[in-house]
C-alpha cells in the first residue's frame, strides 16, 4: 500500500499578514502591556454597557421586566468597568506578581527541602524576580509573552520569505 501525503497550500501573503500583526502586537505587550490591559478593560466595559443600553431599549419598547434588571446592572457593571479600568490593571498587575512570588517561594522551599535539583532554585529566584518586578514596574507575564510573540513571528516572516 503506497501512503501519499499532500501538503496543504499555504498562502504566503496570509501567512506573512498575520506574522506581521503577531510581531505588532508582541511589540505593544512589550512596551505597553499595562496600557494595553486597560485599554482592554475600557473596551469591555464599553460593549457590556452597550448590552445594558440594548435590554434597556427592550424594556422600553416591550415591557419585559428581565431587560429592565438585566439592562441597568449590565449597564452599571459596563460603566464602573470603564470608570475603573486603570484600577483594574492594577489590581491583575499585583495579583499576578503575587501570584507569581508564591510560586517562586513554594519552589525555594521544595528546593531548601530536598536539594535535588538547582534549576528549582534557579527557577525559584527567577519567579520571585519576576513577581517583585511585575508588582513594582510592569506586568511582566504579559511582557515575556510579548517576546516571544516578536521572536516567533520574526522567525515566521524569516521562514515564509526563504520559501
């Protein structure tokens, strides 16, 4: 029995597209990844506002007493969303450090407690690092993921031009 594989055609110019929007948005992780995290906020609160506005229409034209409670709370979660947004970064900013300082710890302790492995020490003081680093400056989960996402979209682009 012969087995044939057929390759699918790529689309270069698609493929070179969205490398290039991959590599913009690494960038903007990079630079801005807390400006970026509000910004999100913003437009989430803006659409679950608009929800708001749209039951709220419901009410009005239908009478329906679900869109009046559904349209004022979503309305009100989409406003204080927008309102609180930077509040908001902030808060997933010092969640992650934290949560990545707890990592980093539980890490230093499984070391200092069976002294197996020195890359759990290595791993450990990177992630309390990084913890303090993200509660003080930037997010920095958001910043590696950046990174990676310039050096594999350049890596992309490179392979889809060589082809």
């Amino acid at each position: 029995m012969k087995v044939t594989v057929i390759k699918p055609k790529e689309d270069k110019k698609m493929n070179i597209i969205s490398d290039l929007i991959m590599l913009i948005l690494g960038i903007i992780l990079t630079l801005n990844a807390n400006k970026l995290v509000t910004t999100i906020f913003i437009i989430l609160g803006i659409f679950i506002s608009g929800y708001g506005i749209i039951k709220l229409v419901n009410y009005f034209k239908n009478n329906n007493q679900d869109s009046l409670v559904i349209g004022t709370i979503a309305t009100a979660i989409g406003l204080l969303t927008v309102l609180l947004a930077s509040i908001l970064s902030n808060a997933i900013q010092i969640i992650s450090g934290i949560w990545l300082i707890i990592i980093g710890l539980n890490k230093l302790t499984t070391y200092l407690t069976f002294k197996i492995n020195s890359l759990n020490l290595i791993t450990a003081i990177l992630l309390i690092l990084l913890g303090i680093y993200t509660i003080f400056f930037e997010n920095a989960i958001l910043m590696i993921i950046g990174i990676v996402l310039i050096i594999t979209a350049i890596s992309d682009i490179f392979y889809s031009l060589k082809k």
